[in-house]
C-alpha cells in the first residue's frame, strides 16, 4: 500500500463537500501538473491511503484520512471550455490530464501546517519542503505512521 497527501482548497471542495457527496467520494479533477498527474497515473492504486489536506485557506493542514477509491481515467474538465481547468491542447482521444475518486473515510481534528513543522518526526515531510506546491505528494509509511 502506498500513502498520498492530497490538497484540496475548501473553497473548491472541503473534506465536509466530501463527506456530503454519495458514498463520501468525490473525483479528484483539477490537477494540471505534470508530476502529480504521473502518481495518480503510474503509482496510485485502489485502497491507498489520503492524507485530505487543505490548502490555501486560513489555516492549511491535513483534516481528513480518506482513501484511492478508483483506478486513473481522463479528468472530464479539461475538455470543458466553462471549465476553469480546460485544456485546448487537449483531445479526447489522447488525454492530457487524469484523475482519480477519492473517498474520505473519517474527518479528523485539524493538524495544521504550523503543528506538522513542529513535529521532529515529520521533518522530512514533503509538503514541509521550501519550494514544494504539488497539489499530490506521496507520504513515507513512517510519517503516516506519525501523522494517523
């Protein structure tokens, strides 16, 4: 099993949006980087576990454990033109951009980004790297470890 932290902005979709969806899942569109598309793509499979972390709001950090509840397939708003994720380059018929189901399994109390840096443990972290704006990263079992 592998384990992910995923960013979410609340605006866009909270953990709350999510526990409210059918079945507490929801698709994971949006993502327009590279790197992170190449994890849902080559290196996420069903049951991984999901750090749900929100991201650019008044106090980022993880607020819920969720989990992969599908296999990759072709993000559906880069082919919207009303989509603020559309993609003109891209084609149905070779996709630039996937996604996957995300299903939250628990909300959990807040852990911010200012008490993740305050653990020893969680140094090395890769959402506490400088520089480091991927919406997906993966997560060491050490520090899910830690952090659940």
């Amino acid at each position: 099993m592998n384990y992910w932290l995923m960013k979410s902005e609340p605006k866009e979709c909270s953990v709350d949006d999510a526990l409210a969806a059918p079945d507490a899942t929801v698709p994971w569109t949006g993502v327009r980087n590279y790197q992170a598309r190449n994890f849902m793509r080559d290196a996420m499979r069903v049951g991984d576990g999901v750090l749900f972390y929100h991201s650019s709001c008044a106090e980022p950090g993880i607020v819920g454990i969720a989990r992969v509840a599908s296999e990759s397939r072709p993000d559906p708003t880069q082919f919207d033109p009303r989509s603020p994720y559309f993609d003109p380059a891209s084609r149905p018929d070779a996709p630039r951009w996937l996604l996957v189901d995300v299903q939250v399994l628990r909300k959990t109390p807040p852990l911010t980004l200012a008490e993740l840096r305050a653990r020893p443990e969680l140094a090395d972290l890769l959402v506490l790297k400088k520089g480091n704006r991927l919406s997906i990263t993966p997560v060491e079992p050490r520090h899910w470890q830690a952090i659940t």
